[in-house]
C-alpha cells in the first residue's frame, strides 16, 4: 500500500519540462474571447426569442380586441386594439422591446388583426439582431341572430 501511495507522489511531484510552464494561462488567454463571444450569442439569442414572444403575444391579444369590437364598433376598434397590445407589453417586458410601433390591421374580407414592430435590445452594439415583426389576424366576431 505504502508503494502505490509513494509512486502517485512521485508521479504528481515529478518537475514539467521548463517548455511547458504557462501553456495553459495561454491556452486560456487565447480562448477566453472566443469562450465570451459564445456566451454572449447564447445570452442574445434568449433575449431575442424572450422579446419575440412578448411581441406575439401582445399581436394576438390585441387581434382579439379588434376582432371582438371591430363589429359593433366600426370606427374606434384600432384604437382599442393599439392600447391593449401596448398593454400587454408594459406588462410582459416593457424593457425588452424598444421602438415599438403598434399598427391595427384592416386588410378587408371581414378580417382585421394587429402589427408589431420593434427592436430588441443589444448586448452590444456590434451585434446584428434583426428587428421583430410579428402580424396576428382573424376574422371579425360577428352576432348573427338565429332566425330558425
């Protein structure tokens, strides 16, 4: 027993070559930045898939406003529309999404819906991040009486 311990020690204590002193201080220094720019991208990438979220969200919730009221209230359902879209991104993550522009949506054929544009916020400015622009649409909720 005391032999199998006395070989580890020598084999732990044995000196490195004076060659391969600080290899892994460079090793590190040469692939801390790439270890960074990984991070960043991951960290990035959740920020943008978390703002896309909050922008389809609030897409949806404000169609269904339009589509509920775009029937009986035939000329103040956008304004209803923009203000509950807005709603739901000050309530999900106003500082997730940045100049937002919230458009009600009357293509015609009985279907409205809502528009969000916005810009997701950068980690850094050098990184490219596409701006967010998510459409809901649906048709237009009406009360038909049964006449049978």
């Amino acid at each position: 027993m005391s032999s199998q311990l006395r070989l580890s020690r020598e084999h732990t204590n044995r000196a490195r070559p004076e060659r391969d002193r600080g290899a892994t201080a460079v090793e590190l220094a040469l692939l801390f930045p790439l270890i960074v720019l990984v991070l960043a991208g991951i960290i990035q990438f959740a920020l943008y898939q978390f703002a896309r979220q909050i922008a389809t969200s609030a897409a949806q919730a404000g169609a269904r406003v339009a589509r509920t009221q775009a029937e009986p209230d035939p000329t103040g359902w956008q304004t209803a529309a923009r203000d509950h879209a807005r709603d739901r991104i000050d309530t999900l993550g106003p500082s997730m999404v940045e100049d937002v522009q919230i458009t009600a949506l009357d293509p015609g054929g009985g279907v409205v819906g809502v528009r969000i544009r916005a810009e997701v916020p950068n980690l850094w400015p050098d990184f490219l991040v596409p701006d967010l622009d998510e459409t809901s649409l649906g048709p237009v909720e009406e009360f038909k009486p049964d006449l049978g």
